[in-house]
C-alpha cells in the first residue's frame, strides 16, 4: 500500500476538500502515473453530487489523467519510467468477454472497471480517481501521447475527446455531411474540434449567445442560437448527424426537427432528468434517435495519435485544485472556456 493524497467529495452535498488514502501497490503489468494534469469533466459534477444515484463516498472524481511514469511492473513493455502516460475513463475490463477481445472494453460484458467510485477487479477496494497525486493502471488502460502536444491541453482528450470522437468516427461524419453539435463546452468543442477536422460542414448549436465568435474560432461554419425559434426553422430538415452534449435535462423535438429523413440524433451528454420522446417526431423522418459512451482502448489510442498528426488539443483553462469547487460552479452557469484542468503540482 502507497499512502495517496487527493481532492474528495464526503457526500453529495459537501464540497470537495483535501482526503488522505492509500492505493495498492502496482502488479507486474500495472505502472504507477505520477499524475501532472487531470480534467475537470461535467460527469464528476454529477457524481460528486449523485445525480445518476450510484455514488459511493468518499469519492476522489477525476478521469482525465495525464502524467509521467514512475514505476513500471516486471512485464510491462510500453512504458518506462519516465514517459508520460495517459489514463481516461475506463481503469480495466474482464479482458476476454467479445466487447473486450475487440477492443471495445467499454462495452465489456461483465462492465468494465471506471477510474472512481466502483470496486477495484484486483482487491475489492473502491478506485479513486485522478483529482490526486497518482494512479496504478494496467498498462493495457493507459495511453501514449504524441510528443508535439501541450500536456494541460492533452488531458481533456481522454474523455471529452474519445466521447465526441468515436460518435463522429461511427457514422462516418465527413465532407458533404452537415453535422450540428450540441451544446459548446468541454464534451461540445471537442466535437466541434473533430467534426471540422473530418470535413463536414459544421453548425454549433448553442443557448449562450455570447460564444458565437469562440465557436468560429474552433471551426464551426455557422453557428445557432437553439433558443430562437427563427434561427432553428431556417435549419429545418437540414442535418446528417447531431451529436448531443448538452448537460442538462432539454427537449429534443427542436434538434429533431432539423434533422432528414433518416438522419441520427446521438445522445453523449447525461443530463440528471432524462429526455422524452414523442414517436411521432420520430415516424415522420425515420430518425435515429442513438447514444455512444466514450471509446475503448485501441480507438483512445488512435484518437490520441490523430490528435497528435492534426495538432488537436482542448481549450483549456488550468486552475489550482483549490479552485474546483468553484470551477464546479462555473460550470453549471455553462461559464467553462472550454474545459478545467487541475495543475497537480498545487495539491
Ligand atoms: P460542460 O462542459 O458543462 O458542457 C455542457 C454544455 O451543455 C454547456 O456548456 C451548454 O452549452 C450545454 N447546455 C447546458 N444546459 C443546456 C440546455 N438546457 N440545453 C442545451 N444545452 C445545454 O459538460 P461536459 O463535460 O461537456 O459534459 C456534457 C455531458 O456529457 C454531461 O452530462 C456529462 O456527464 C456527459 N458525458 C458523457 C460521456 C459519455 O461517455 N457519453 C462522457 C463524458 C461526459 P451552451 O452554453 O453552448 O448551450
Ligand atoms: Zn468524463
Ligand atoms: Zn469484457
């Protein structure tokens, strides 16, 4: 056992303070992550507080991991001390069911292992994510990052970036599509980000009228206030594909309604209400109405390394990990530009 320090929640309804634990010593395949850079993601927020009902406490949250190598077991073969890993949402997996030998861990039948908050496949223990100063992981979870990429700006891609990534890859957003995005913050600019990089013709649907001239900055080609009934119509009947990221609970009839016949609407965000859906918004343009959970391990990797060809990182804002209470709170005032790193060398 390691004596560990972190970030925690003690219940829903405390903010996050200083907590003192210990993690397991690493196995032969596992290293330790001397974490430099954690993000700050919309989820946290959620189970910090239970929302989903399935929080366990106390809770060190944190799944967006970036940080150098201090140890490595006798049969790790990836890393060395001293490289820089990276760790995302998923910590391990069953490693044999059909989801897993295709790389797809995290539809793993037996349910994969999540960074925080559910019990440990090794020894029982609850994991403790990455709002602290290291992590133990099967080097089969963790990542490499290209060389050319700013840390700080790396961490966001290990779940903002995965989650919007692997919709997009999945139905195949290209030249020609008009695709429409969601909701502009941590989980939205990346899928802004990819999107335009892909080729398609991109529109950020957005409610804060005040991030227009960011969201052309990122590589949007239009942009819509999804609040003015006027602005949407012009859109009516037009979209390939919308990625939904939005954190709160929202209808879905004014995004259905800009989609063509036989046209997707995927659902990534979790807002705490879930949305309802008249059949009838659906019937009339055979939509899809779809949803996708971040990626597995061999897609991470590439989307790591597309990332790395492109010069693809996230807008980041890094706070010390005093202030994450207060970056918590931005965020539901939808004030994040466009993620929250925590520097660790402040803990
Ligand atoms: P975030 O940075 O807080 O961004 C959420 C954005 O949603 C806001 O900035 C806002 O954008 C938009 N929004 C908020 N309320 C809205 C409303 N009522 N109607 C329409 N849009 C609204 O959050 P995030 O970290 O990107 O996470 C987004 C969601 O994805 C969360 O629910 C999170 O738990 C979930 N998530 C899912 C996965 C997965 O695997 N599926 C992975 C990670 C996160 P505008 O200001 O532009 O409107
Ligand atoms: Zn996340
Ligand atoms: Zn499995």
């Amino acid at each position: 056992m390691s004596s560990s320090k972190g970030y925690a929640a003690l219940s829903s309804t405390t903010p996050l303070a200083p907590h003192d634990f210990t993690r397991r010593e690493p196995l032969a395949s596992e290293i330790v992550v001397d974490i430099l850079f954690c993000g700050v993601c919309h989820s946290d927020l959620h189970m910090a507080r239970n929302e989903w009902g399935n929080s366990i406490y106390p809770m060190v949250p944190g799944h967006e991991i970036v940080g150098r190598v201090s140890a490595a077991g006798s049969a790790v073969t990836k890393f060395k001390v001293g490289d820089i890993a990276a760790v995302g949402v998923i910590i391990d997996s069953c490693r044999h069911c059909p989801a897993c030998e295709k790389g797809e861990e995290h539809f793993c039948k037996e349910g994969p292992t999540l960074t925080y908050a559910v019990p440990d496949r090794v020894d029982g223990s609850i994991t403790m994510g990455g709002y602290s100063n290291h992590y133990v992981v099967d080097e089969r979870f963790a990542h490499t990052v290209p060389a050319n990429l700013d840390l700080a700006a790396v961490a966001p891609l290990l779940c903002a970036g995965i989650t919007t990534y692997s919709p997009l890859r999945h139905w195949k957003v290209g030249p020609g599509m008009k695709v429409g995005i969601v909701g502009l913050g941590g989980l939205g600019h990346m899928g802004l980000k990819f999107a335009h990089s892909f080729g398609a013709h991109t529109v950020q649907l957005t409610t804060s009228l005040k991030k227009k001239e960011d969201a052309l900055k990122l590589g949007a080609d239009e942009v819509v206030l999804s609040t003015d009934p006027e602005q949407m119509k012009a859109h009516a009947n037009s979209f390939d594909f919308i990625l939904d990221t939005a954190s709160a609970p929202h209808a879905l009839e004014p995004y259905l309604g800009l989609l063509k016949q036989d046209a997707t609407l995927c659902l990534v965000g979790l807002p705490e209400v879930p949305p309802s859906i008249s059949p009838f918004a659906l019937i009339t343009k055979r939509i899809s109405v779809a949803g996708s959970m971040i990626g597995g391990m061999p897609e991470t990797q590439e989307m790591l390394d597309y990332c790395g060809d492109k010069g693809i990182t996230s807008d980041v804002e890094v706070i010390p990990v005093q202030q994450i209470n207060e970056a918590f709170e931005r965020m539901l005032k939808q004030d994040v530009k466009y993620r929250f790193v925590i520097d660790m060398a402040t803990l």
